[in-house]
C-alpha cells in the first residue's frame, strides 16, 4: 500500500509505503512502513516505487560514464576530479593505446593539469590509495579538446536523462553532441556556439525544475521556439 502519488515532494519522516511494497532508495522501517530520510521525489516504476533525492554528492560506480578535471601530473598517471568524496586516479596504461617512456616522455604531453576528460569507471575500491580508477579505453570517451561543460546536482542525473532517455533525446533535438556525466557534469558540442548556451540554460532550467510536471513536453516546446526562431534570424 502507497501513501504517496506520482512526482510528489516528500520531506524526511514522511510514509512512503507499508512494507509489503517494493520501495528502493534512501528510506527506513517504522512501525511496517517505510519512511523518508531526505528530501525527494517519488518515482513509481514497473516493479515498484523509488525515492530520488534532491541532493547529494556522486557515489561513483563501475562502469559509470564521468566528466573530470585533471587536478595533478603524478607519476604514472593523473589525478581526476569526478566531484566524488576522493579524487579519481587514470593510469597511463588506461589513458594511451602505445607504450610511452615515461623518462623520456612527460605525462603534460599528453594531459595537464585543468584538462577536461570524459573517462569510464574502470574499478571502485575503498582500500586503494585511489578508490576511484578511471579508463579512456572505450568508445565515446577521451580527452575534451572542445565544448561546454555544465554541471548541476548529481542526484538530478536521472531527471535529466528521463525515462528511457526521454529528455536527452528531446535536447539532442537541439543537433549537438551530447555525453550526460553520472557526476552530474554534462559535455555539450554545438557547431554554434549559440546552440551550446542555449541547451547550458535548459539543462539548468531541468535542474531546477525536476519537480514540475510536464517538464519534458515544456522543454521540447523551448526547442522548437529557439529552432524557429534560430530560422527566422532572431537569435
């Protein structure tokens, strides 16, 4: 049995549902039901119900797709920042598809300190110097020689994307490239850099409106005013 409905803005201490239902995130038992330990939305899915929280930090996972920054040179590798509780580490033999001399060759040649990356995580564990192991061998990662960075709050990941990709899809409308960072840092690529400042304020916009119903239907509408008027001359 549900107490909640659909989109709802839940508070801390608030039911959820009795504990003969499926609900998934940050929740507690009381007294057979399960209540809110945060702040969050209610999403009601195929196999149950699932609270998103409306902030937090990134808790990296294998696999995740990152945007980072290149906060230092070290070694035999460089250390990434994911927005995560511990810095990331990319390992030259997970960043270069050829064998460098590291004596020879400095790491600055190929990363520096302020570089943008999109990278994959390779491993998470807690008792390495580096809990956080990145790699650039996959397709679609790499280091960023161009585009926008955007970042919002990570927990709104999910919101942006929409169900099945809903709300990424309506943005790719827009007709630039697009790579959704589950740190909550998103790459945009427009060959106009208009396109890029346009899709920067509705990524923003999604953010902040996560809540309100429609939004995907509110955004597509914005897209086919600003592609009118991008015809017209108008912007």
């Amino acid at each position: 049995m549900y107490f909640v409905t659909p989109r709802q803005l839940i508070f801390p201490g608030d039911v959820i549902a009795t504990t003969d239902s499926k609900v998934e995130g940050p929740v507690y038992v009381d007294n057979g039901r399960y209540r809110s330990l945060v702040v969050g939305l209610v999403e009601f899915r195929e196999d149950g119900v699932v609270v998103v929280p409306l902030e937090g930090t990134y808790k990296p996972k294998k696999g995740d797709v990152v945007v980072g920054y290149v906060t230092d040179v070290l070694a035999t590798g460089w250390e990434i920042d994911v927005r995560s509780f511990m810095p990331a580490y990319l390992p030259v033999s997970e960043a270069l598809h050829r064998h460098v001399d590291l004596e020879t060759t400095p790491l600055t040649t190929f990363l520096n300190i302020g570089d943008v990356v999109i990278a994959k995580v390779k491993d998470v564990d807690l008792t390495d110097e580096y809990p956080i192991i990145l790699t650039l061998k996959e397709e679609r990662v790499g280091k960023v020689e161009s585009g926008t960075v955007v970042e919002i709050t990570p927990v709104k990941v999910p919101r942006l994307i929409g169900k099945r990709g809903s709300m990424l899809n309506t943005l790719m409308e827009v007709g630039c490239d697009i790579i959704v960072g589950q740190n909550g840092r998103v790459w945009i690529r427009c060959r106009d850099t208009r396109d890029e400042v346009f899709l920067a304020t509705l990524i923003k916009k999604i953010e902040a409106e996560s809540h309100v119903m429609g939004l995907t239907d509110r955004i597509r509408a914005e897209i086919e005013k600003y592609k009118t008027q991008r015809q017209q001359g108008a912007v």
